[in-house]
C-alpha cells in the first residue's frame, strides 16, 4: 500500500472533495495543506495536515469517511473537527 503525500492533494487544494456520509453524500472544501518536516529517523513521509471548510449544516464526527479526491480514490481519511466560525465549520485530517 502506497503512502499518500501532500503531493497527492496538491491538485484539490480550492476545490470540494465528496465524502460519503449517510443517507446522503457532503461536500466539503479542501482549503489547503500544512506540510511538517520530517523527523529524521522516525518519519517515512513528509508529515502534512488537510483542512477543510463546509457550511454550517455540514456536521461530521471526529471519525474515518470515505473521501472521493479523485484519482487514485477513494480513501479512508480520519478527520477531527476544529472551532467553528459563525458562517462554516472546520476540520482537520493528520498525516504523519
């Protein structure tokens, strides 16, 4: 199984990425990348963070779904929710 990299987000940064939630599917935003250096000896990968913006009616659990980025997809991504704003909620998908 092959890691993915901040690379394999770079091209959905701006645009909505689909989850697969029931009855029905979301979308969210896929805001942008945080990358991390590595530590050596410890890491394989460079470590990276996705953030994602969705409306307010948009409510996910800090859990794994089903993201459809596209090609190579889909994957199994676990996101976290982060404060949300007056007009959106946030979340955050660490990879290390």
């Amino acid at each position: 199984m092959q890691l993915l990299t901040a690379d394999d987000f770079e091209p959905w940064v701006g645009r909505k990425v689909r989850i697969a939630t029931l009855p029905n599917p979301v979308e969210v935003t896929l805001e942008r990348i945080e990358r991390r250096p590595p530590l050596i000896g410890i890491d394989t990968r460079e470590p990276f963070s996705l953030f994602f913006d969705a409306p307010s009616a948009v409510y996910l659990l800090d859990t794994t779904y089903e993201f459809d980025c596209g090609k190579g997809g889909p994957h199994n991504i676990h996101i976290t929710q982060l404060m949300p704003s007056a007009a959106s909620r946030h979340y955050e998908a660490v990879f290390s």
